[in-house]
C-alpha cells in the first residue's frame, strides 16, 4: 500500500478489530474473537459483524481456508492512523494546531527516546517555520475572522 493513500472510514469498535488485525498480521474470526470478547464484553456475532463490515470497507480481505476465513488488513495502520489525526486538525483553525499538538504532548506520557524524536522533527521544522500561521478558515468559522485582529 502506497503511504498516503486515503483509507476508509473506521469506527471506533471498528478500529478495535483493525488492531487485532494489524498486530497479528493473518487472524480468523475466531482469533479476533478471542482476543476481544473479553476486553470488550462483545458478542461473537458482533465481532463478525465488525469483521463483514471491515472487508466490505476494503479495510480487510479475507480468504478461505478450509472451513476458516483469514483476515488480513488491505491497509496499513500507519496510513490509517495519519488519515485520522489528518481528520482532526482539518476541524481546527490552522493557527492553532501548534497549540492543539503542544495540548496532545502535555497529556501524554513519553519516554527520553520519544521525547528526542520530537526534538528532532522540531528543529528541522525551525528550517520551514513562517512567522505568522495563516488562518484558511471560512469567514466567521474561527475567531480569528470574527475578532477582525486581521492576522
Ligand atoms: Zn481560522
């Protein structure tokens, strides 16, 4: 799968399923029951329901094996995981998503190894930085129109 790609729509208890899946690369139905009936108090039919969903989605693609169906994931979880947090900051004004990224960072716990992955990424940014982010809000969609600071 290219990197990028537009991937489909996934539902939270969708994207409980996708982990099973991307973790463990081939699953049956079986396998991702197991695995998630109990953390989730879900029904078995529920899961394959979940599953039925996924691979008309085009999220999962599923073969026969004999009396089992294997599951396996048709998109990557790096790809999914960028198209959703994509999702997110295309729903805020684009001044603040320094602020909302700097909100994320300080509710999270993060190892040294994280902490100067960042670091990096954040001095090759000095590199592109503007002075002012530019707001691409429709007019009256984000404070920044209606408070006419002009910016
Ligand atoms: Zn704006």
């Amino acid at each position: 799968m290219k990197s990028g790609t537009l991937t489909p729509h996934i539902t939270d208890a969708e994207w409980e399923v996708m982990r099973v899946v991307w973790a463990n690369h081939h699953v049956t139905s079986k396998e991702v029951i197991s695995i998630l009936e109990e953390k989730m108090s879900w029904k078995a039919t529920t899961i394959k329901t979940l599953l039925g969903r996924l691979v008309e989605k085009g999220a999962l693609s599923t073969e026969q094996e004999g009396k089992k169906f294997i599951y396996t994931a048709r998109v990557a979880e790096e790809d999914t995981v960028r198209n959703y947090t994509g999702d997110i900051f295309s729903r805020i004004c684009k001044k603040e998503v320094g602020h909302v990224i700097g909100e994320i960072i300080k509710d999270k716990v993060l190892s040294f190894n994280d902490i100067r992955y960042l670091e990096e990424i954040l001095e090759k940014k000095k590199v592109s930085a503007v002075e002012a982010v530019s707001c691409q809000c429709l007019p009256r969609q984000c404070q920044c129109s209606v408070n006419h600071h002009g910016k």
